[in-house]
C-alpha cells in the first residue's frame, strides 16, 4: 500500500497542496536526524559563527544533494515519492530538479515571511493551470509547532483567480488569501506537497533552543525543461556525486538523466566508459539489455568484474592507511607496521596475501591487544 494514498493526491490536485502525516518509518526518521547531525553544524556552533555558517538570506544552513550524506542524499529519490510524481505528472518520464535540506537556527531576524507563489525561482515562464509539470516537497524531520516556523498555505480554491504577478505580497495585496491561510503543524517525518502556484509562506521561528530542519525537493516533467533549479553536472567532478551515481538504481539515475537500460546509447565504448568513470557501479543491467553480441557481453563482464575487484582493494587500503596513520601518530610506531595488520584484519585479499606480517613488539601488543 502506497504510503501517498489516491486520497492525498486528488487533494493536491483540487487543493493544490496536500499534507502527508508520518511519511517517514521510525526507522528512516532516526537514520536520517542522526545523518543530521553529523551533516550540520550544531546550534552551539552556528551561535559562534554566523558568518560562517549562514548561507541563505531568510538565515539558516542550506546543503544540496550529493553533499548530504547518504542517507539524506538518497530521501530524495525515495520510491514513494518517485511514484507520487509519476501519478501526479502522468508520466514516468520525470527528473529531479532541487533537494536541499535546510537547518534554521534560533537568531534574530524578520518577523514574518510574506506569502508568495514558487514560480519565479523555478521557472522563466509562467504557471499553465491547464497541466501540472512539477511537484514541489517539503518533508520535515523534525516536530513543527507555532515556535518552529510553520509553513503556512493557502488552498488553491482561494486563489484560483489571482493574477500570479506580484509573485508575492503582504497583507495589503492579498487581504483575502491570508485570511484563508492554513499552519502545518505536524510530527517529524511528516510531508507537505504543494505547487509553484500554490501561495505558502515561512514563519518565524521563535524558539530559542531548538533548530528546524527540513528537506525542499522538487521534481518536474521532462518535457518541461523550462523548470529546473540545479544543474547536477555542475557536481559531476565531485567524489560526492561519483559516490552517489555508483551507490544508486539503474532508475534513480534516471532522474538525473541518466539513459535506462536498453537505451540506444548504451554499446560497447559507451559501456566500458562508464563503467571506467564509475568503477563501483553495478553495469549488469546496461550490459544485459544492450544489444552486444552474447560473446562481446561475457568479454565485457569480466573486465568490469576485475576492474571492480581491483577499485575495491584499492579503496579499502586507502582506508586501511588513513588507519594507519592514526595509530602511528599516536602510538609513535610506524605506520608501515599497521598496514599490514589492517589490511589481514579486514580481509583485504589481494592486499592481504601479498604483504609479510610484521613481529608485534610488546608495546604494540599491549596497547591494541585486539589485533
């Protein structure tokens, strides 16, 4: 059963927003509020530096996808929120075009923000009502109550017949509309899903102790290329975003625009291209649905296999060093004396049956007894 039932998505529709109450499992919220804490800085920290740290004008910490995290990065790419988009849109042909998680911290700043409509910082164009192109998420990961900021949003039924320009306004402008305006107040892990036409608005965080963290992501049609916000090939040279392609499924990347298996660009250079580019990534379903010859398909899979064997024990000795040199800067032995113990320890193979081990002197052996 789909956890954004039929019900939530004919509300979005009519309503042009839709709240989805505990969206997340227990266990995804826990896995991904302690990636949190880890991914941003503390309230303490923030307190210290503001400068530092603030990097959005309404305050707070902003952080885009692929520098999240892998628990975070992937929310993103959650298969119940793929497949409300794919309902939403009436099509599979879907990408995704922002995923940035925000942390507001308690600080002095203004008031209130005014409502306001999505449009223009996603699109040159204007809104068609006729046929939805995008999908707009605001998942929180914390509890949201009158302190924390609320969003508040405004039911399509009453703004129906606004002209979208001004894309935003006071009380003054739209006297109506805020009259009409509704608070989220909902549990961690829950969902707003809401439209670039659809009239929301931030409010301030009065509390003094507790940070407000929150996830925007954004989706749109692939034949509407007039919205978008994040270019991902801008991270295409990042350790993160190689870490995060390798990591995904062959429809995950799809998002991304990333070719599906079976697709007319996959052949024999552009196989083993990617598979140099992205040596941990699984080739096996680009390589099964090409359409290589049976010989040419068992030639390329043993080389992605050994190339794949090979990146791994590379991996994992650079892991094994950066061990290593931690232990000899504080233990004063060499770090040459842990390498081999490491990589044995963790069962690096190639590595493993390859180096002599090393006569543990009696201050090593007390000292980690364990090895």
């Amino acid at each position: 059963m789909s956890r954004i039932s039929q019900e939530h998505l004919q509300h979005w529709r009519d309503y042009g927003y839709v709240v989805v109450e505990n969206f997340l499992t227990p266990q995804e919220l826990a896995t991904a509020q302690n990636e949190l804490r880890h991914a941003f800085p503390t309230r303490e920290e923030y307190e210290q530096a503001p400068l530092v740290y603030r990097n959005d004008y309404r305050g707070g910490h902003m952080r885009t996808l692929p520098f999240l995290g892998d628990v975070l990065n992937f929310m993103a790419v959650h298969p119940e929120i793929v497949s409300f988009v794919e309902r939403a849109l009436g099509t599979r042909n879907i990408a995704l075009a922002q995923s940035i998680a925000w942390a507001r911290y308690p600080e002095a700043e203004i008031s209130d923000y005014p409502l306001h409509v999505d449009y223009k910082s996603s699109s040159l164009l204007y809104p068609d009502s006729r046929k939805p192109v995008e999908v707009t998420f605001i998942l929180y990961y914390v509890d949201i109550d009158e302190e924390l900021g609320a969003t508040y949003v405004v039911s399509k039924q009453y703004s129906k017949d606004e002209l979208l320009v001004p894309d935003s306004g006071g009380r003054d402008l739209y006297p109506e509309l805020y009259r009409h305006e509704q608070p989220v107040y909902v549990r961690a892990g829950s969902m707003l899903i809401y439209s670039m036409s659809t009239f929301h608005r931030l409010s301030q965080l009065t509390s003094r102790n507790r940070t407000r963290y929150s996830h925007h992501i954004i989706y749109r049609a692939e034949d509407a290329p007039w919205v978008g916000y994040s270019t991902w090939t801008n991270f295409g040279q990042t350790s993160e975003m190689q870490r995060f392609i390798e990591q995904a499924s062959p429809r995950q990347r799809e998002l991304f625009g990333f070719p599906s298996p079976g697709h007319a660009y996959w052949n024999e250079e552009t196989l083993a291209g990617i598979a140099a580019r992205y040596p941990l990534m699984d080739m096996t379903p680009y390589l099964e649905a090409s359409g290589l010859s049976q010989q040419l398909k068992a030639r390329l899979r043993r080389a992605f296999q050994q190339e794949r064997t090979q990146d791994s024990n590379n991996l994992a000795y650079d892991y094994c060093r950066g061990i290593a040199d931690y232990y000899a800067a504080t233990t004063g032995v060499a770090a040459e004396y842990w390498v081999p113990w490491l990589l044995a320890y963790f069962q690096v193979g190639s590595f493993a049956s390859k180096v002599s081990m090393p006569q543990r002197s009696t201050k090593s052996a007390n000292t980690f007894a364990d090895f």
